[in-house]
C-alpha cells in the first residue's frame, strides 16, 4: 500500500506543470468566491472548471473502541473531482457593502482506488460504476477585499449533495464505520456553511485556507483545505478533515480555470 502511494506521488511531481490561467480570486479550492474570472468585480455570469486529486492521507488519529490501529500514515485516496462552477454575480462590491453571487456546482467524482474497508485495505485502479458519483449543489456567496484588495474573507452557503464527497475520504466515515458508531442509514446529503480567506501574494499568486462545515452531519465531518498551490508552483495543496472521534491531514492536486470571463 504505502509502495503505492509513493509511487503515485512520485509519478505527479515528476509530470511537467503547465501554467494554466490562474482563476485568482473567482475560487478558493473547491468551493466559490462571489467574483468573476480573475477577480472582476461586475454584474454577469461567470465559469469556472475545477479540477482535484486527493492522493491520500499523509497522518491521522483515532480513538474509536473498535479499532486496533489508532494512528494511520502514508495510506492511499485516489479520489478525482472534476467540477464546474456557474456563477451569476448579482451585486457588485463598493465600498462596505461585499459582492454577492448565486450559482450552482456540479461534480464527476471516480475513484483510481476503492474506499478501503475497516478490516482489509485494497489497492486497485479499475473505474467502474461504484466508484464513480455525479454531485451538484446550489449555492449563495458574499465576498469582500480589504487591505488594497489583497485580502479576501468570503463566506457562503450551499444545498444539495455536494457534501458527500467528505465522506468519501476516510474508511472511518464509510457506511460500515458509521454504522459501528450507531448510524443506521445516515443522509450524507446535507446543506452545508463554507468560508474562507485569500491572500493575494502578489499578482496570480494567491494562498488560503477554506472550511466546508455540512449541517446536522453524521460524525460533524469538517473538510479544510489549505491553499498553497501558486506558492510552491506544485499545485499541490493540504487537506484536514476532522469528525467525532478522528482527523485525517492529506494531501491533493488542485487545479481551476476560469473559462468565462476572461482575463484582461
């Protein structure tokens, strides 16, 4: 298991980066900001398409009575998202007042490796119809710059099943680990509070953090996601995902593109 996931991390950095259209302040990792393309503060439609990796979980914890491992590390994820990001910004920012759009987010998700199961990890990259899932959630978003427009606070609030993805990222919140915690047949699909900071570095250059919270979850799943892409020119970004009993630090493959507006 671990040979693997070496090798898969060894195989994505080895791949040359193209630099693509960085999407500036529209996205942070994988939810919106209530901007345009690359910051445009005007009323319209914008598109973005996103895409991540979750290569796996770098270190993570338990305390659950019926596991006999309490750390885990260096365990493979393999779960790609490829999602679009329509926008319609209906308030322009000026002044106090923050932009606000309204948009939705569909996602492909499939994975190159099964959730492993709580008493046999397995590794194996074939796609099939069990491992792939289709996403989508509405949302609304504000959003506002301070400090000469180099810092963003964004905060939003989205319905559908979008948040099902979290649950995908650890064999302690699959179905047969819910169920060990009292969970018969739990709803993954739940609205879900998101916020988040950018920081503009320099031009094209932004980093931040952002917090998916999902509402009335089982095991109150929290998903963050630290933004340190066009930092380490890597795209290559930390997630930490906390619940009941547990957290996980992985690591992921990020990449967004605004398509509509462009750039000037």
């Amino acid at each position: 298991m671990k040979k693997i996931f070496f090798s898969t991390i060894s195989i994505l950095f080895l791949i040359p980066v193209t630099r693509v259209h960085c999407a500036g302040f529209s996205g942070i990792v994988l939810t919106p900001t209530a901007y345009r393309g690359s910051g445009e503060n005007s009323i319209g439609a914008g598109l973005d398409f996103n895409a991540a990796y979750y290569i796996g979980r770098l270190y993570g914890k338990n305390s659950y009575s019926w596991t006999l491992e309490k750390k885990n590390y260096i365990d493979r994820i393999g779960i790609w998202l490829l999602m679009a990001d329509a926008k319609l910004q209906v308030q322009s920012e000026k002044g106090k007042r923050p932009a606000l759009s309204f948009g939705a987010i569909g996602c492909w998700q499939f994975r190159d490796s099964p959730q492993p199961t709580l008493n046999r990890p397995s590794v194996s990259v074939k796609i099939d119809d069990k491992n792939t899932h289709a996403y989508a959630s509405a949302y609304g978003v504000i959003s506002k710059k301070f400090f000469s427009d180099r810092i963003l606070l964004n905060a939003g609030y989205m319905d559908g099943d979008f948040t099902k993805i979290i649950y995908q990222l650890s064999e302690f919140l699959s179905d047969e680990a819910l169920f060990l915690n009292g969970y018969s047949s739990p709803s993954k699909s739940n609205p879900a509070l998101f916020g988040g900071v950018l920081w503009m570095l320099k031009k094209d250059f932004p980093v931040g953090f952002e917090v998916i919270i999902p509402q009335g979850a089982p095991q109150k799943a929290k998903l963050f996601n630290v933004h340190l892409g066009t930092l380490l020119k890597l795209n290559f970004e930390l997630s930490y995902l906390t619940f009941d009993g547990g957290w996980d630090l992985m690591g992921m493959f990020q990449f967004r593109y605004s398509y509509f507006p462009k750039s000037k």
